[in-house]
C-alpha cells in the first residue's frame, strides 16, 4: 500500500478507503480534465473530459469484471482477492484515499457526465459546484468540514 497525493489528508475521524493507483490516476485525469473545461467550455476541452471519462469508465468496467470473477471470490472457501476499490487484478497497488475526499470525487465525476450528456449552463454549474466541493474536502484534509 501507497501513501500518494491524499496521504496527508488522512484523518481518525475519516475513515480511508483504499484505492488501486491507476483508478486515482483517472480520476486525477477527469479532474484535470474538467478543469481545463471549466476554464473554456468549449468543444476541444469537451473531448478531452469525455476522453478522460471514457477512460475512467473502462477501467471501473474492468475493475466490475474481476470483481465478480468467481476464481478468488471465496466460492471454495478461500478469497484471493483484496478490498481495494478499483482493482483489476489480484495484487493490486492501493493509494490511501479519506472517504470524504472520494466520495467528492465520485459526485465530481457523475457531475462532468451530467456536464458531457447535457450541456448547458445549469450542467457547467453543477460541475462547478462538484469542483468546489472537491477541493474543499481536499484542502480541509478530508475531514469534510
């Protein structure tokens, strides 16, 4: 396990979840993504956070897949298999995530699909509210206050 870019964020009062590396890289790239979108809204950035979610969206369907694998699911009496969110396989690397700071991150997410789908003004400001919302739990240590 690997302490990356939310380590000193951890806090006993918010719970971490542990998240395989490359999972938190995507969603790092959405984030990227979405802010090069909110600088300028138009059709080049919108590519590339429809881009950087198609990514995200196969790597979540990969992680789907090997989650419901029956090799190494405990089906006879044994589990190989790891709880690290978004894991492919089964030695994952796993990034300490706080619970407040991923959860920001998933509504960041279902906000830049919303964003994607449904363009407008009311799409761009939830995206925004979504970011704001992120960086506070990122800059508040996770603890969500």
């Amino acid at each position: 396990m690997i302490r990356g870019r939310h380590a000193d964020r951890e806090r006993p009062q918010d719970p971490a979840v542990d998240v395989d590396v490359h999972l938190e890289q995507d969603i790092t790239t959405v984030e990227q993504a979405t802010d090069a979108y909110l600088g300028d809204p138009g059709e080049r950035q919108r590519q590339g956070l429809l881009s950087a979610l198609e990514s995200l969206d196969r790597r979540t369907a990969a992680s789907d897949a090997y989650e419901g694998d029956v090799a190494g699911s405990g089906a006879f009496g044994f589990s190989s298999k790891r709880s690290v969110l978004g894991a492919t396989g089964g030695n994952p690397i796993a990034e300490v995530v706080p619970a407040t700071v991923l959860r920001a991150q998933i509504d960041l997410v279902k906000a830049a699909k919303s964003a994607i789908t449904e363009p407008g003004p009311s799409g761009l400001e939830g995206l925004r509210a979504a970011r704001a919302a992120l960086a506070s739990a990122m800059d508040s240590g996770g603890t969500g206050d």
